[in-house]
C-alpha cells in the first residue's frame, strides 16, 4: 500500500507511468470505464474544495467505483469531538482509499500512521498537495515535453500556498525557479511558466496584486500562465482568451490525473 503525503513520495518513473496513463485516458476516457467497479474512494474534506474533491468524485465515477463524501464535517462525528485518526479507522472499514485534506502539515502523515487503506493527501494546511502538483506537473509537460531544464516563476502567496510548496518541490532540481511576492510582481523575470496563487487571507495572509497589461506584454509569447484555482482579483478575466492562459486546461487535467492516478491502485 503507497500512501501519497508529499510529491516526494513518488519517483521520477512512477510520475512518468501516470502521465502515460493520463495520456491514455484523455484520449479514450470511457475505455477506462468499469476498471474500478466494486471500489469505494472516501473524499474526507476539514476544508472547502471545488476542483479538488470534486475532480476525484468525478474520476471515480468514471472508473465505475462510487465515493462517500464527508464535505461539511459539522454534518459528521467529527463536530462531536472525534479524532482524526478514529475517523480514519472507520473510514478505512467502508472504503479502499481515502483523500483527506485538513487543517494542519502533518495530518496526512497521522492519518496514514493508522489507515489500513492508502491515504492522498488533498492539502494539509499550509503543507502540501501532490496530486496538485501532478496535474501542473502534466499540464507543464503537455506543453513543453518536459518538467525540467525550464525557468519557472511562482507569483502571490510563497508563503502560505501548499501548491507552489508541492510544485517547487517537485521542480527545484532540473528547473530554474524564481519566487515573487505580491510586492514586488513587477520585475518579473522572462520564464516559461508563470505560476499564479492566491493570496490566502484564511491563512493570515496579506498583499494584494492583479496581473497587469504591461505585465502580459513583457511575458514571451510562447510560455504558459498557470494558476491551481480559486482566483481572486490576480488574473483578470480579460486574459482568459490569451492562448497562454492555462488554468483551464489544469482543472481538466485534473479529472484525468486523478483516474490514472487511482488506477494506479488498482
Ligand atoms: C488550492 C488549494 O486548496 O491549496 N486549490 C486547489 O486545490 N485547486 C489553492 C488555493 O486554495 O488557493
């Protein structure tokens, strides 16, 4: 059994084997139908998510499994005063993975302390969110047939954003990575990928900034703009239709991560 806390968990051929296999899928997703049928995926949420929890329930679905959704935790035992390791235990009882995302780093690393099913972890507070990280990772190969030997700037929120921690992890040792702050987002250097975030207030987190005109006329013409989503005031709706935006293609490639990702388990 893997358990998937940190990208770090996985090495560069078991990246390579699920890009292959999301290749595979976004070509013939409805091939891929039945592959998980009698499976049950628990999507255990302590935070708000769209894209994430529900591009999981959405990818089981397509495999042919089904999903127990715990998406408001007041609704659960757990606005009793259960632990978290308890409510892993249960879970583990009535599915054959779980995706957790929680409140603190390290949860998903308790959790799989006691699981007897394989845990994904889906964030962990400020820590981090590989299978985030996976579908930038496929996005920036899709582009460039490479994750590495590329200049890679990340934008906003350095500090508290888990997706720029997982993707600078994954990135740091074939790239060359370049860290703006909301202060100082004016002097971005030329790079391939621009990677935007949030500012994430929840967090304690201040600043603000908006991806300027000027800013967009100095990017080359042939990188890509990338943000994990939700947006706030950073990227404007007027760049939506500059073919270098990709922020779409992320949240669709997240549907075809995820199923070649639980396939993975199979
Ligand atoms: C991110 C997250 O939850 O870390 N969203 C996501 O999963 N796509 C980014 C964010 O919340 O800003």
């Amino acid at each position: 059994m893997q358990h998937l806390i940190s990208i770090k968990d996985l090495d560069c051929a078991q990246v390579q084997e699920i890009f292959n296999y999301t290749k595979k899928i976004k070509k013939h997703p409805s091939k891929y139908c039945k592959k998980l049928k009698g499976k049950i995926l628990t999507n255990l949420f302590y935070e708000p998510s769209t894209r994430t929890s529900s591009s999981f329930h959405s990818a089981m679905n397509h495999l042919g499994g089904d999903v127990i959704s715990i998406n408001d935790v007041t609704y659960s035992s757990i606005s009793k005063g259960e632990n978290l390791e308890d409510t892993i235990i249960t879970m583990g009882n009535y599915s054959d993975i779980i995706v957790l995302r929680s409140k603190f780093v390290g949860d998903a690393q308790r959790a799989s302390d006691v699981s007897t099913v394989p845990i994904i972890n889906a964030g962990d507070g400020v820590g981090e969110h590989p299978t985030q990280t996976l579908l930038d990772l496929f996005t920036i190969y899709e582009k460039f047939g490479r994750t590495y030997n590329l200049k890679v700037t990340f934008i906003g929120d350095i500090t508290n954003g888990r997706t720029v921690k997982s993707l600078s992890k994954a990135l740091e040792n074939g790239c060359e990575l370049n860290f703006r702050d909301t202060y100082n987002v004016n002097d971005l250097p030329e790079s391939d990928v621009y990677y935007f975030t949030r500012v994430q207030r929840e967090r304690g987190s201040e600043g603000f900034y908006e991806m300027t005109r000027d800013m967009v006329k100095r990017m080359p013409e042939d990188c890509i703009v990338m943000h994990p989503f939700p947006r706030n005031e950073e990227i404007p709706r007027w760049f939506d239709k500059d073919p270098r935006a990709r922020y779409f293609d992320q949240m669709q490639n997240g549907l075809y991560v995820r199923m070649a990702l639980l396939l993975s388990y199979k």
